[in-house]
C-alpha cells in the first residue's frame, strides 16, 4: 500500500446531512490545512428522481447501507422541482447529475442540492459553465467534473496540445484517449480557474479496466484536485465486479482515489456493499460488522459448507462489531487460515468444533453449527462490549483436532485401515 496522495479537500452536504470530506492533505480553497479523509462510497439512485417517494425511500435504502453520498439524475425540469422535497427527507449528502442542459444545474443548486456534477463533454459553452460555476461559489457548492470514454469530445482548437500529449502517451496503449481525456481537462478547468473556482473533483471512467488504471494514474500526476473513481458501464454485477475491482483496487493500493462508485447493472445497493468490502479489504476504512472468511471449493469438504456460508453471512448481519468469523469445511488447512479469528468453526464428517479466541467451546453436530455458532458470537461481541475481552486481543493458536477422533470414527480405525489397504497390497503381489 502506497501513502495517499495528498489533495485539495471539498466538503459535500450540511449541518443537517453531516459533512462528507473528500481528498485532503492540501490546503483547502480557502487556505486552511488539511489531513486525508477516509475515502468515501457514492452510488446513485437508479428510478426516476420526479416520483419523489420512491427516490426518498431508494436514497434512505442506500444510505442505510453505507452509501456516504447519493447522486440523483436531473434531465427534466420536473426531477429539479422535486429535489427540495427529497432534500427535506433525506438526511444524507445529495449530488444533482447535470448532462444535458445548465438550466438543470442552476435549478439543482437553487433547489439546495450539496454539490452538482457536470459532463463536459455535453455541457462545454464557457458562459453556460461560467454561470453554473457562479451559483456554485455562491452557494459554496463544490463540482465535480467527469470526462468519461463515452462522453468527452475533440476541440479543434486543442490540436497542438493534443498533438504534444500524443507524442508523451504514444507507448501508451489508450494514449489517444489519454490525451483527449486530459486535453478535455485542462480546457475545461481553464474556466474554473479563470473564476477562481478550486472546489472540484474529477473522474475519468471508461469501461476498461486497464485505460482506467492508466487515465487516472497519469491524471493523479497533473492535477491536485480529489480523484472520483469508477469504470463507467462496467456491466452486470457478476463481471462488473472483477472489471471494478481491478482498476480501483491497484489505484487505491497505489495511493490514487478519494472517493469511489462501483457501478453495476443492479441494484446499486450491491455498489454500496462492493465498494466498501474493497475499502475494508484494503484497510481504507475501518470495517462495520462481521468479517467472515471460508474455505475455497475442496474435495475434503465433509458438510454442506457453502450453504452454511451462506447463512451465517445472512445472520451475521445482526453483529454490529467487526468480530472476524471463520468457516472451515475441514481441520487439515481450517487452523492456520483462521489464524487470527475471533470466532470459528472447523467441521468434519457431518460434525463441528467451535473456537473462540482459540479455545475450543463446543463439539456439536452438522445441524446446530449455525445456531451455536452464531450465539457464541453474540456472546463474544457482548464480552468485547463489557470490556471484558478485545477484538483481536490474543494470537490464535488452534491446536488442530483429530481428524479421526473428535470429528470422526477415531485414529484406531484409521490405522486398521492403513493396515488393511497395505494387506490388500500385500495379496495383490502374491
């Protein structure tokens, strides 16, 4: 893990919202030092913003789910007029996406929305932006700016800077669009700057994972703004997942990223729990509720383990604290892959052993694992809770089960197996 790359930081939302920062290390637009801020999760709404009490109840679902900050579509005058309704029922930052008209942009911020973000591939008349800028400075509102693949557009009076980054990109596999996308950039903050606008963010999506990768790295050189990241039109979750994954996880990893959108063709609630398991992996944020790890696909398996998984995923959506959870489907690689779990179970021949912080507390059947499972990590985060104990606190040091003994039939049998396969071979050769 590389350090964050220090940034201008902007603030989205009010008092009444709570603020979300994003970026920092800079001084801000107004002089002020700054440290980095969490990287934040943003999705966005996926119905119509004009039917009012589905996007309220939408926003509340993703918002309860993680979501620090929530875009809505605003092409229509009627999206701009709900948005002071949704503003007043809603308590979590607000971005009006703008795409086709400024009209919408200016209606978004009188309307109170927390920050607008502008396509400048769609919106590029200088005293259209100028105005949209102006009402944002006003309103102390910030920007973002996103010059994704599918939207930026060549400027005639751009060649010769087009020409100068094609010649640094020209090893670059994507170095045409590279150079269009920074090209793009630099024309369109020209205007900001001019205005003495510095309260923006950028992103430069496209649907490859790799351009993604490239575009943001070599932006992350040249502008000191906070990086949006996302691969725009990544596809169904299934694929979109890995497509995402990939390019936000080496950015991040790499310091590069201060706030991120997984985007899927589904739900956008599984863009909010996407996005923050990466960050969590990643230790970018600091993770809220269980962690559960399992064993892989394996011939050893003697339970129904991947159903098991499943439910105690499920069930583990009432423990509040980050305990980490194991499911071992055996006892040959279970210990050593749960070394450091709080809670975990190893199971074998329809039966299972449960520790806790390493010490064993049960030898139960296949059918109550879930059930006592999950009451020793309600106990175990009530112990943490009290004091009593911490997360973490001591090394696990599992001393394995026998696999014959305690799980099954005995080491006694095992041997009379051995000994019974080497008689086979014995008569074989005879």
């Amino acid at each position: 893990m590389h350090p964050r790359r220090p940034t201008r930081p902007i603030f989205v939302g009010n008092d009444r919202t709570g603020i979300v920062q994003i970026g920092g290390g800079l001084p801000d637009s107004a002089g002020r030092e700054s440290t980095p801020a969490p990287v934040s999760v943003q999705t966005m709404t996926a119905g119509y913003t004009h039917e009012i009490d589905k996007c309220v109840a939408e926003i509340h679902k993703l918002h309860a789910a993680g979501a620090d900050i929530v875009r809505v579509a605003v092409p229509e005058r009627k999206d701009t007029e709900a948005l002071p309704e949704i503003l007043n029922q809603t308590s979590v930052p607000i971005v009006a996406d703008v795409h086709f008209h400024f009209k919408r942009a200016l209606e978004a911020v009188e309307a109170g929305v927390h920050k607008i973000r502008l396509n400048p591939g769609n919106i590029n008349d200088r005293v259209q932006v100028i105005d949209v800028i102006n009402a944002c400075k006003d309103a102390k509102l910030p920007i973002r700016v996103g010059v994704n693949e599918g939207s930026i557009i060549e400027r005639k009076d751009k060649q010769k800077r087009l020409k100068e980054l094609g010649a640094v990109f020209s090893e670059t596999k994507y170095g045409y669009m590279l150079a269009i996308m920074i090209t793009k950039l630099e024309e369109y903050l020209d205007i900001f700057y001019e205005q003495d606008f510095h309260d923006v963010a950028i992103s430069a999506k496209s649907m490859d994972a790799a351009m993604v990768i490239d575009a943001y790295t070599e932006i992350s050189k040249r502008f000191d703004h906070p990086l949006h990241l996302g691969v725009t039109h990544a596809g169904p979750k299934e694929t979109g997942c890995i497509r995402s994954v990939v390019a936000l996880g080496t950015l991040l990893a790499n310091g590069v990223g201060d706030t991120i959108r997984i985007s899927y063709a589904n739900d956008p609630i599984y863009e909010v729990e996407d996005g923050l398991e990466l960050l969590w992996s990643l230790g970018l944020r600091e993770r809220k509720g269980a962690e559960l790890i399992a064993c892989p696909t394996c011939g050893r398996i003697q339970v129904d383990l991947f159903t098991l998984v499943q439910e105690v995923r499920a069930k583990l959506n009432e423990i509040e604290l980050p305990l980490k959870v194991a499911v071992m489907g055996c006892v040959v690689n279970g210990p050593g892959e749960a070394e450091g779990a709080d809670v975990a179970v190893f199971a074998g021949n329809k039966r299972g052993i449960i520790y806790v912080q390493g010490e064993k507390v049960a030898n139960i059947p296949e059918e109550e694992i879930l059930d006592r499972l999950l009451a020793e990590c309600r106990a175990f985060e009530a112990r943490v809770r009290s004091g009593e104990v911490k997360l973490g606190e001591k090394k696990v040091d599992i001393v394995p089960p026998d696999p014959e003994g305690e799980l099954g039939s005995g080491w006694e049998k095992m041997a009379a197996e051995r000994i019974k396969g080497a008689a086979q071979v014995t008569v074989g050769r005879t």
